[in-house]
C-alpha cells in the first residue's frame, strides 16, 4: 500500500512542467500497472476485492506477441506502416496505455505485461491515490477513480478480425517478391542529359539510368516512400522528399552519397530549386505548406501556406515565379462545386503572390510552364460530383484535361478526353524545351498524350469568354484540336520529363517498374528501360494494376485510383444511383488500413471488401463487365494492405495533455454535471478501442432529408448553408425517422474530410457543433469551448 | 421459346474455279442469295444459303453450311471463331428464326423461335445484372412481329432464354452491329444510326447519314463503317462511309463511292482492310471484294460468283470480345426516371425565352414484342425549375418525345427524335438538343433536390414546388 502510495504520488513530476499543472487541475491519473493494482487486489483475506475474470496467461504474453514474426503479417494487413509494438491500433488491444503512450505511465508500469487491469478499468492512478488515504476519503471518490469493467469491454477486442483469421488460420504471408518491386513515380534529367534519376517509390531508393545505353547504373538508397526528385541548377546535387519519413535526402551526384536528410514538414511530395539553386521548396502535402530550405546550411527558413495537398512544382522560365499544384481541392460547402487552388510563390521575397482558384477541378497533379508564353499548365480532374452517376457516357462522370494559367493570372480549362475515350488519370506534364509541346502521362490509360500547344492556345484565343468558361471546360471534342497523338507506353505511366536538348522524353511507368524512352521526332516509345524490379507479379501487384487501371470503366473514364489517390480520397461527395439520384449523397471514404474494419458501405451492408468490389460496383459505377475472380481477389489482397501514413498529429511519448483530457472527454460516461449518459450516446459504444469502431451500425441524427425525403417545404432552402444545419433541423422537426449508418473507425480520421456519411461536416470540429443540435452523436452539448477542443485534439492523435 | 437443335449436317462441298481469290488471309463465311432475287438480304429470299470460302484450297472452294435450311443468311461469327449466327428457315413457310453452327458444320441449333420474324442476328459480349449469378455472353436479334411492322431489337442468352426487348424507336432498329466497346449499334431506317447499351438503357444518336445508313460494322482504328444507301431499298447498296467511334458525329470521310455500282455489307479484314460487298452495276451480282480502309482504294476481287449475289462475309477466325456490361435495371419496374440538368441548353448556349413546362408525347408500345404503333399521345407534364431542369418518373420502354412550353402553354421547342428509358433506368441529359460532345456542368440542380416526380395530366398539379 505505501509503495503504491510512494509512487502515484510522483504523478506531478512525471508530467512535463509544462503540462503539470493542468494535468494536477484535471487530475488526470497515471496507468501504474498490474503490480500496484495486486497489492490491493490480491488473493488475500484483507483483499480489497478480486476481479471475477479468472486470470488469463495470454493476456500477459499479447504485448510480447507482436514481436512475433506473425504479427508483422497481421500489421501488414491492418494498414500498419511501424513495428506493430509501435502502433496504437496494434497495442489498443494488445497491451494496456497503448493508446496515451509513455507520457501517461508510473514508474510501476510496464507495458510488457500485456492486458492488464487497467485495460478494463482505466488508468488507475487516481482510483491508488485515493485508496491511500482511506477512510480519510470517502468510498465514493476511491470507487469514483475507476471504470468499472463488464463484459463488454471484452467484446472490444475479442471481435473477428480478418487480418487475424487471414494469417492464423489461413497461414497468409505478405509476399517476399512484394518487397522488391521499383515502383518508379518520377524522374529528372541530369542537365547534360546523361542521366535519369527515378524516384522509386516502393524500393525506396533513387535509381540512376544511363539512358543512352539504356541501363541502370546503380542505386541510392533514400527515405521511406521517396515521391520526387529535383537536380541543382549545376547539377551537382539531387534533392529527393521522403513522404513518409518527412524529410529531404540530399545526394551528391559524383559520389552518389546521401550528404543530408533535412527534416520538413508532414508527407513532402514536390520539390524543386530555384533558378540560383540557393533555395530548394518542400511541398509538405499532408500540411498543405510549402518549406523552404536554403541550400547552404540546409536549414528551413520559413514555411508558407498553399492549397490543399500541394502536389508539384513548375518553375516560370524568367525563374521569377513557382506555381504549385493541389492535389484536393479547398474546403467546400456541402454539395457546391470544388475549388482547387494553383498557388503561386515569388521566388526572390519567397512569399505566396497569388492563388489562383480552378472552379470544378480537382486533382490537380502535373505542372509544367511554357518556355516563351508565360503560360502554365496543369493536369486536373473535373468531377462531376453534384451530378447522379447515373450514365458514363458524354463525359457523365468524371472528365480529365489541363488547366492552363495565363500570365496575367487567368486561368482555362479544356479536356483531354474525346468523346468515349476518356485519358484517365491526367498524372504529369512536361513541356519540350521549345514550348511547342506538351506531354501528359494518363496512369489510367497507360498512354502518354502529345499537345500541340500552339493549337491549344490557338483554341483559347478564338473562343468567346463565355465559351472559354462555360463550353471549353467541358467539351469533348475540343481534344481533336490540340492532342495530335497518344503513345501506348508502359503500366501506370506517371511522371514524365523531357531531356534538356528536347530530343528524347522519358516517363516512368510505376507498376512494371521501367521507363519508357519516347522519341521525339516521332513521338512514339522507342526503348523500355527495365529498372531491375521481379518479373514475378504476385497477385497485390496484380491488384495494385486493377486499381489503377481504367480498363475496367466504360470509356476508360476513370480507375479506382481516380477517387481514391494514394488510397485515400479525393474530398468528394457523389451521388450513387444505388439509392435514387439526387438523394443520398454520400461521402468518399478512405481505403487506408480498412481490412478489419468491416462492414463497407455508410448503410454497413457490404460485409467484405470482395462484396464491396464486387459487381454491385459494375453495376453502380463501372457499367462494364465486373471484374473476373482473379482480378478481384487480386484487388481485395491489395486493398488489404494499403498503409496509412503515421499519425502526425501523435507524438512518439503519446497523447499531449490537452489530447489526454479529450480522451477521457470521449470516454466519459456523464456530462459534466454528473448526469448520466445514456449507453447509445457515448463516443465509446460506436467507436471502440482500437481502430475506434464497434463496426455496428447507429443513428446518430445526422440524416436529412436528402437522406429519407419527408414532405416539407424547401421553398426557402436554396440560399448558402441549406443542405446542412438547416437541412436536419427541418428534417427533425418533421418528425422524420432517423437512419443508422455505419459507425467508421477514426483511424488517422484528421486526413479525411469532409465528414459524415453525406460529408456535411467539412471539419472535424463542425461534426457536433453544426450536425449535432440535439446530443445524438455523443452527448457534446455540456462542452466548454477548452473541452471541446481537447476532444478534436484526441480525435486527431488517433 | 428455347428449341435447342444438335445435328450433324450433311455439308454439300463445292469447288471449281470461280473467281480467283487475291491474297486473302483468312477464310470467309458469307451468304449467297440467287441472282434471279433481288438482292435485298433483309427478306431472306428462298435459296440463300450460308457458305464458308477457303482460299487455301486451290481454285478456292465453297461449302455450304446450310444444304438443309430453305433459305439462311446474315450470319456473324462468333468471338472465338468457331461458331456462326445466323438467321434461317428450314422450311420455305417457317418463320425466319436464328441458328447457330459451328464452322465444322457440326452442333447446328436452334436459338431462339421468336418472338417474330428474325431478320438479323449478332454475337454480344456479356450482361450482369443484381440478379445475375454471373456475366452471361448474349445475343442481338432484329425481328419484326409482323411482315412489313418496324423491327426491334431483343436480346437473350446463347440458349435463347431471358428474351428482353433493348429498342424500342417508333420507326425500327435496323442492322445492330456491335461495337467494341460493347454498346449495340443500330440504324433507324431513316437516316440516323444510334447506340444503346445492351440492357436498353443510354439509346443515343451515334451519326448521321445524307440517305439510309444500314449495315454497320467497327473496323480497325475504331472506325465505324456502313453504307450510304443509293437507294430507299435498305439491301441495295450505296457509297461506303466510316467515322470514328470517339468522335462519331464530326468525322464522318467517304470511304469508297462507285460512281454505278454499290457497296454492301462491309466488315474488317484485318486492322488496315476491309471486305465489302460489291457489284459493278444494276446488271451484275455482289462479289465480295476488299479495300483498303484508309485510302479506299484497291478494290480487289475475292470471290465473285456470276449465279449468286455474295453478301455479309466475314472472316473466319477469333477476333476481341467487345467489352460487357453491368446493368442497374430491373425489369419487374414499370417506370425509369427522365431527368434533364438544364432545358435552356441548345447546342452550346443558353435560350433566353422562360421555358415553363416539359410536355411528355408517347407513343405506346406493346409489350408482348409486338410492332409500334405510330401517333402520340399525352403522358403528362412537368414543371421546369428556374435554374431548367426538371426531374420525373416516366413509363418505361415507352417512345418519347419531349416538347417545351412557356408559360402561356406555347410550343417552344419540339424534340424531332425519340428515345425511352427502360425499367428502373435514370436517364440523365443534360439540355435540349444539347451539343452532344458536351459533358455536363457540375451543379446540383433544383429538381434532383426532391425525388423525381411522376408526370401529371393536368397542369396545376405539374407547377414547380418550389
């Protein structure tokens, strides 16, 4: 008892002096571990009572059961990037104080005891304190120190859990050969054109070609999933982002040697110097900002905001101005049109100059400026996502093109497909050194388009302004104009790159792990560049081929990649014929890390991805035949093992204070004056330990009536801000039933917006304080402003 | 309604020199109809027959796959080159039904026995619906209920079974033809060709010809071929026209005219060459030639028999198979969903006159396959919303024609064409006779903010909700 007493009392100076006396003001209890818990509760006659669970030996060796080689299976099929002994989706269930971290725990606990009772009843700090001082307390606040553990809570964790039966019981293994695929996403050429260097995404790595002899001269190794590659203007260095180590490998080109890894911010995609090379700019996409580096010491001097999901950079030609791409489009009002942002950054005061708002694109990805006219192109998507996927001919769907920014700012936009052949997947751009031509990569339809930019501009020009907004963006036939020719080149086509004198253009082509040598005289592919990757395909890659091929879409419009970039979404919402057109909008779901978290589908009918896959989407979606066996099982292998980016919003010791009182926010079962919350609204009955879902589905108020149409005047519904806070209170107070949907699992859920399942919410924070006017969605009404907040900030540590 | 026929056929070989074949890579099936007929392949003349030309054999040779059938023709071949479709009689008062047989001569049988008079059979690929226990190949059949009522186009399986009317256009479907995208091509007998998809759902106007388009067929490239007929008559043959599959509609190049002969029943011989149907003039029968598909030039004779008009050949030997479909309808419904995003689109711009009501013709038809019989009559109104659009339930495999009113009731505008929905389809357009390379602007319109309503006879009910 006295050592238990000794030893909660160091709780304060645990805590960072920073965080202590907020910590102190909350009480926020340490986990102490089974050993303080035995001391009280042990077999003894003087036992302050015995848990009834009888004591169970695996729950002791979990922790030390993710050291397992199995385990590292298992983490492969959850999505999980790290040592599954590292990941909080592995430890939620596998050990106890998992989930808060290091931060959280008393010199007595020991987190290789595996499932302790802390577990079951919380951290228990405060429950030991308390008990010290007894019967100077009162048995209320001892008891009042403890959650009190049912069989429930067992059910968190003792669920199927498909990645478990996969590899337990059906002895799956992550294929070996998996792990040697090149995977090349982008490239650059050396400037006296005798060398490329190609970023290799999966084999981490930067592979240097000789393409004249057309062979690998050797390769580099670099961070963790390497995404592009800039040369100095002198050529002496190679600047490659590693967006999931958040750094920036420098790399001497004479000796080949990674010199520096420069830390920048979260996932850094793009790249590129200045004109003088003494700066190099750092698209840090999962913050949406721009690091820029200066090249002589290697250190950040500053960070600048861009657009959502800044993707590539394109230089202007007087070196004066760079203009970013964003890969998601800005925040949108529910159901209104996206808005992607080309920012553009003045190189010398190295400050945003201007943003430049593409109405109705998205995706925008490939950027690359024209010698000569000022003009900067861009690839981009235009989703039809308040239009019924209803048909895919005429363009229904989706439809893909270029942006093409004016030097005076303005911005068009014309399409790249022609009528019943779609150029899926607009990835990159790159413009010959004469400005006569562009090159656009299609990863959906394995192709390479050749624009004549002349005719591009030309086409522009004759138009009226009212056809260049309205009729240009959205014509079909406006393609035959201006693309003179397509290339069959290899699969997955995605980065592109002219060599210096124009005479040859190379493209990486990222799932046969080889580039494509394009002629120029000609244009057409004259040589393919193995870059040494297996000649195996295991059925992941195989399925990593279904996903991003567009063969599968009528017309070729788009892939499964056209939604879900890296996995992940693409911000949209999309009406589904499935359940009426006009209605049920529903909101774009992340493919990251979902294997264990079925069902699929915000209505939770689809209990596997082969279902969810399966024809419901030809009939739906595709419009074409549905995918053989063979291609579905190899797509649902590789949507099994899709990973997530770490979460950066966690730190390495755990939750920071302010997310520490948000979890006990979300795992409170009173509001803040005592009174009980029922079972059906706290956070912890849809959203259980874990990957933060019970997988059950709930009514949590949120439908509208979009969602079930009652019969009520909308007459007044059509200004700003219609379709969400008042769209449920006038479904509410028509008395309408509300739906369950299907409760997600809130894993990294700070990287999904919109929210919901119609994704009415465009932030995390507008999900209660917009869409939850009556406590239906967890009891959140009670909140201050500061409690709130540590809410959100638990929400994004998870 | 399934007659499933296997027997052995006794095969009647010909041989002798006839015309010299020309570098011919493949071998050929094609329909020989007597010259004392007319030559129009449609009616099936008596005496026509199926016969399979080997230009390997020296002289050639002919073999008549059909000795015991009164009259067959129209064939096509199969995906996997072994076996043929065609429409045939075994008795000269039979209805024309459709068969098939393998190259061999072997597994002749019975596919469908109706629902009328087949006149034309094709291959698809394959349909899937929720219903379906998987994709299943299909087959097109042009039939007309009656002798002289427009025909229309039904679909089934191989076997016969699951027989699903896909057209239903006032004036016929003529010649399907599939493309490789896998939508079923069709002519109107007027002077359009249009695509549906092969469930019925999406029929579109593919492209316009000056005269009767008929038989069309995708060759390499993707190029749609077919014939300009000379002629009212449909089999007479005309001037050879391709176009483009992606852009159908404005790539329309004459392929080869004569200035006093006539062209039939082009197919692809090859990525670069066609083989058509060709007679010099009036007096002379059909030979089969080929061309170059490109250029237009270098009509060289193949096959070319003084006693017969050779039509329809086709080259024997596996080719791609069109890709399939999956399909959302359900044929237990009785309505699909019309919805339009902008009634003030006409071309590419905006109408300015407020455009009040939509006003639904239609033209019923009868659901047991029979003919349609012609004259409109009124399926209802809807109102149109202010920003145009305007979403309503209709009758599905119902004709239709739309005509836009204002606000006194005047006709503004008065769709020419017909199209329908079938079952549980949601037909989207996105204005009145839109520019149809147009994709449609990305709005969330008014009317699809409610469910779409069923249409209304009077007008009160049809004012807008809003």
């Amino acid at each position: 008892m006295k050592r238990a007493w000794f030893l909660v009392s160091l709780q304060a100076a645990l805590i960072p002096p920073a965080d202590r006396s907020l910590a102190q003001e909350r009480r926020i209890p340490l986990f102490v571990g089974r050993n303080v818990c035995l001391e009280c509760h042990d077999a003894s006659e003087h036992s302050a009572g015995v848990c009834t669970l009888e004591e169970i030996p695996e729950h002791h060796r979990s922790y030390r059961s993710l050291a397992r080689t199995e385990a590292s299976h298992i983490a492969a099929l959850c999505g999980v990037a790290k040592s599954p002994q590292e990941s909080r989706v592995c430890l939620g269930c596998h050990a106890t104080a998992g989930e808060v971290g290091p931060r959280w725990t008393a010199p007595t606990f020991d987190i290789a005891h595996g499932v302790q009772c802390e577990a079951c009843h919380d951290a228990g700090g405060m429950h030991a304190e308390a008990s010290c001082a007894w019967p100077a307390v009162p048995r209320e606040e001892i008891l009042g120190g403890i959650v009190p553990g049912d069989r429930a809570t067992c059910k968190e964790c003792h669920g199927e859990k498909p990645s478990h039966t996969a590899v337990l019981k059906e002895l799956y293994r992550m294929p070996l050969t998996e792990a040697l695929y090149k995977t090349p996403v982008n490239l650059a050429c050396s400037p006296d054109g005798t060398r490329v260097y190609v970023v290799c995404q999966h084999s981490n790595s930067l592979v240097v070609v000789d393409p004249a002899k057309g062979r690998v001269l050797h390769e580099i190794g670099v961070g963790r999933q390497p995404q592009d590659v800039a040369v100095s203007p002198d050529g002496k260095t190679l600047y490659v982002t590693n967006r999931l180590s958040d750094t920036l490998s420098v790399i001497d080109t004479a000796s080949g040697a990674v010199t520096d890894s420069v830390g920048v911010g979260n996932e850094p995609h793009g790249v590129l110097t200045d004109a003088t090379g003494e700066h190099v700019f750092v698209l840090n996409t999962e913050r949406n900002d721009v690091s820029v580096i200066e090249t002589e010491r290697f250190s950040e001097l500053k960070r600048l905001a861009a657009g959502r999901g800044p993707w590539s950079l394109a230089l202007s030609e007087d070196g004066a101005s760079l203009y970013l791409s964003s890969v998601r489009p800005n925040s949108i009002a529910f159901l209104r049109p996206s808005v992607s942002e080309v920012s553009v950054i003045d190189t010398r005061s190295r400050t945003v100059r201007n943003r430049i708002l593409l109405r109705d694109a998205n995706m925008l990805q490939g950027i690359a400026s024209v010698p000569g006219s000022g003009v900067v192109l861009v690839t981009l998507m235009r989703t039809k996502h308040l239009v019924p996927i209803s048909r895919l001919a005429q363009g229904w769907t989706i439809t893909n093109g270029l942006g093409v920014i004016l030097p005076d700012g303005r911005a068009d936009q014309v399409l790249l497909d022609e009528p019943n052949n779609a150029f899926p997947d607009p990835d990159d751009i790159a413009v010959s050194p004469n400005g006569r031509v562009a090159l656009v990569t299609s990863g959906g339809a394995n192709q390479v388009a050749v624009v004549d930019i002349e005719a591009l501009l030309d086409t522009l020009h004759e138009a009226t302004a009212a056809e260049r907004q309205e009729v240009l963006p959205n014509h079909l036939g406006m393609s035959a104009r201006f693309v003179v020719k397509r290339i069959d080149v290899g699969t997955n086509p995605r980065g592109v790159v002219f060599s210096p004198q124009g005479r040859f253009a190379y493209v990486a082509n990222a799932l046969d792990d080889s580039i494509s040598v394009i002629d120029t005289e000609g244009y057409s592919e004259v040589r393919r560049i193995s870059l040494g990757g297996p000649d195996r395909v295991t059925a992941i890659r195989e399925g990593e081929r279904v996903f991003h091929s567009a063969d599968i879409t009528f017309g070729r419009q788009f892939s499964c990649r056209s939604c879900h970039p890296d996995g992940h979404i693409n911000g949209l919402t999309f009406d589904i014929e499935a359940d009426g057109i006009g209605m049920h909008p529903v909101d774009n779901r992340t493919l990251r890390g979902i294997y264990d978290t079925a069902p699929f589908k915000w209505e939770g009918t689809n209990p596997s991805l082969s279902h969810q896959c399966g024809p419901r989407l030809a009939v739906f979606f595709t419009r074409l035949a549905p995918y053989t066996p063979r291609q579905l099982n190899a797509l649902v292998q590789y949507l099994s093992v899709i990973p997530r980016p770490p979460n950066r919003h966690r730190q390495e010791r755990g939750l920071t204070i302010a997310q520490r009182r948000g979890k006990l926010i979300f795992e409170r079962r009173a509001t803040s004056n005592g009174k009980p919350i029922l079972r059906a609204r706290r956070c912890t009955t849809c959203h259980s330990r874990g990957y933060k879902t019970a997988r059950t589905s709930a009514s949590v108020g949120t439908t509208m009536w979009l969602d079930a149409p009652v019969d009520i005047d909308v007459g007044d519904l059509h200004e700003v801000g219609e379709f969400g806070y008042f769209g449920m209170v006038y479904y509410h107070d028509t008395g309408g039933a509300n739906k369950a949907f299907d409760a997600p699992h809130l894993v990294s859920i700070y990287g999904s917006p919109p929210y919901l399942h119609n994704g009415s919410a465009p932030t995390l924070e507008e999900i209660w304080t917009r869409c939850n006017l009556y406590d239906e969605h967890g009891v959140t009404s009670d909140l201050t402003r500061r409690q709130f907040n540590d809410l959100i900030e638990y929400l994004k540590a998870l | 309604m399934t007659v499933a026929i296997a027997a052995a056929v006794g095969l009647g070989v010909l041989a002798g020199p006839i015309t010299p074949s020309v570098s011919v890579p493949a071998r050929l099936v094609f329909t020989q109809i007597p010259r004392d007929s007319d030559g129009d392949s449609i009616v099936l003349p008596t005496g026509s027959r199926i016969v399979i030309y080997d230009p390997s054999h020296e002289s050639g040779s002919l073999t008549v796959l059909t000795p015991a059938f009164a009259s067959a023709g129209r064939s096509d071949m199969s995906f996997d080159g072994r076996r043929i479709l065609f429409v045939g009689k075994k008795g000269a008062d039979d209805p024309p039904s459709v068969w098939e047989i393998g190259v061999d001569g072997t597994g002749l049988r019975q596919v469908t026995t109706g629902p009328g008079h087949c006149i034309a059979a094709v291959y698809l690929s394959t349909i899937y619906t929720m219903t379906s226990v998987k994709p299943e190949f299909q087959v097109a059949v042009c039939v007309r209920q009656e002798p002289g009522d427009a025909p229309a186009v039904y679909t089934c399986r191989l076997d016969g079974t699951a027989l699903r009317r896909i057209t239903f256009a006032p004036n016929g479907a003529f010649d399907p033809a599939v493309l490789s995208d896998g939508r079923l091509l069709f002519s109107d007998g007027a002077s359009s060709l249009f695509t549906v998809n092969t469930d019925g759902t999406d029929v579109f106007i593919f492209a316009e010809s000056e005269t009767v388009p008929a038989m069309p067929f995708e060759s390499g490239n993707r190029e749609v071929v077919f014939v300009e007929n000379r002629s009212a008559s449909r089999g007479g043959g005309g001037r050879l026209i391709g176009v483009s599959s992606m852009r159908s509609l404005h790539t329309r190049r004459v392929i080869k005219d004569v200035a006093d002969g006539a062209i039939a029943s082009p197919a692809a011989l090859g990525n670069d060459r066609l083989i058509v149907s060709y007679r010099s003039n009036d007096a002379s029968t059909f030979g089969i030639y080929w061309l170059d598909r490109k250029s237009g030039v270098a009509m060289t004779p193949i096959f070319d028999s003084p006693d017969w008009h050779e039509v329809f050949a086709r080259p024997i030997g596996p080719r791609s198979v069109p890709a399939g479909r999956s399909s959302s309808v359900k044929d237990d419904r009785s309505t699909g969903v019309l919805y339009c995003l902008d009634a003030y689109l006409t071309g590419t711009t905006r109408t300015d006159e407020r455009i009040a009501r939509v006003r639904v013709m239609g033209s019923p038809v009868r659901t047991d396959g029979g003919g349609v019989p012609r004259g409109d009559t009124l399926l209802g109104e809807i109102a149109v919303e202010s920003d145009g659009s305007f979403a309503m339930q209709v009758p599905a495999r119902t004709p239709m024609r739309l005509i836009t009113l204002n606000t006194r009731g005047d006709v503004l505008r008065e769709m020419r064409s017909w199209l329908w929905v079938m079952p549980n389809e949601n037909r989207g357009c996105i204005g009145c006779h839109e520019d149809r390379e147009l994709t449609p602007p990305n709005r969330f319109v008014r009317a699809l903010r409610i469910p779409p309503r069923p249409l209304a006879r009077d007008r009160g009910s049809t004012e807008s909700q809003r």
